[in-house]
C-alpha cells in the first residue's frame, strides 16, 4: 500500500521534474506534514551533531532512502554547519520508481549546493544488501525505521487490520502475540543488521526515527 502510494507520487514528480526541482524546498517532504525546509530547519541541530565525525570526501550509505531528500538535506546541513565537502552518497529503497527518480534528480543536481557527489542508489530490500561489501561506508543511516504493517499476514486492511491487533493484545492471544513480535523482530534486526555489516568498524550508524 505504501509502495503503490509512492509509486504514485514519484510519477507526478517525474512528469513535471524541473518545476520541483525549483520548488521542491516549499513542498511536503515525504509525507512527514512539514516542508523541506520546514524540515531541515526542525533535524539541523540533530543531524549537526550527529553526523559531525564525518571529514570531506567521506561516503555515506542511506537505508530505504527514497528519492535522496534526506541525503540531499543531511549534505546541506554538514555543508553549512560545519563546511564538510565532497561527500558520496549511496542508498537503496524498495521501490524501484524512488530510486530512478533519486537517480535523476542528483544526475541534475540536486546535490551541487552542497559538494556533494552521487556514488551508486539502487533498488533493493533494505534486508538484504549482498551487492554492497562489508565494512564500506564511514556512517550508514536509515531516516525511518518502518515496522511491518501486517507481520502474520492476514490480508485484512484499514481499520480492520488495527482492530484484528489490537484484539490479539486486548484478548490476550499469547501465541499470536508471540508470533507477531518474533516476526516484527526478525524484520528489524535483519535490517540493522545490513546497516552494521556495510559500515565500517566503528563508524556512526544511526536511526533516526523508528
């Protein structure tokens, strides 16, 4: 369903690619309820001190990066806070339509404000990142940290699929309370698990919102 939603949305921007790339600072970032900028201006602090250990020409690796915003707006934030350059940036997402569009947009420049320099986005399940080598980037980061919707796959939608967990919880259904969690679990490790393996040993790895 969120697939199909930024599927959607991805299309839009495709169509008519050179107005946002002017007006893509006043528009929604993401569906997040706030503007580019509005955005920027909330996570600048954060990610100033955070990702503060990073030095020009470092490379940084997005997980389920989208079409590249939150990379573009993390490079501007180190750019302006603290003068860092010539940062390469990676990432992967699931939908296939985001990372094309992220493609283009840094092809085009996206990044020039900020030194920055496109390495590879590709699409990919951010569980499952066997083309990238162990150990290569100097900070991995996902921007949202999104759990499984469904995790026993019920095919129920909407309410009906809040309501059906929510009764296994006010019902107290043990097993399948403990399957659900077990399967909700094993979809959070296995992701930071790849963020862990890709980055090099005793690099930051953040995550920035679960």
């Amino acid at each position: 369903e969120d697939a199909a939603m930024y599927r959607e949305e991805d299309s839009a921007i495709v169509n008519d690619i050179d107005s946002y790339l002017k007006t893509f600072r006043e528009r929604e970032f993401d569906d997040w309820g706030k503007t580019y900028n509005a955005l920027k201006k909330k996570l600048g602090p954060y990610k100033a001190r955070k990702y503060a250990s990073l030095k020009n020409g470092d490379s940084i690796y997005e997980s389920a990066c989208g079409l590249g915003l939150n990379l573009v707006l993390t490079l501007e934030v180190l750019h302006e806070h603290h003068n860092i350059t010539d940062l390469v940036v990676y990432g992967n997402d699931f939908v296939g339509e985001s990372t094309n569009l992220a493609n283009e947009l840094m092809d085009r420049g996206i990044l020039q404000t900020s030194s920055g320099h496109k390495g590879h986005i590709c699409q990919s399940d951010s569980r499952s990142l066997s083309y990238v080598p162990n150990d290569s980037f100097d900070l991995v980061f996902t921007g949202y940290l999104s759990p499984l919707e469904d995790p026993l796959q019920t095919g129920l939608l909407d309410h009906r699929l809040w309501a059906f967990y929510d009764n296994i919880c006010a019902e107290g259904h043990d097993v399948l309370q403990k399957a659900s969690t077990s399967l909700q679990e094993n979809w959070y490790s296995a992701w930071v698990a790849e963020m862990i393996r890709i980055a090099k040993p005793g690099a930051p790895i953040i995550l920035e919102q679960i």
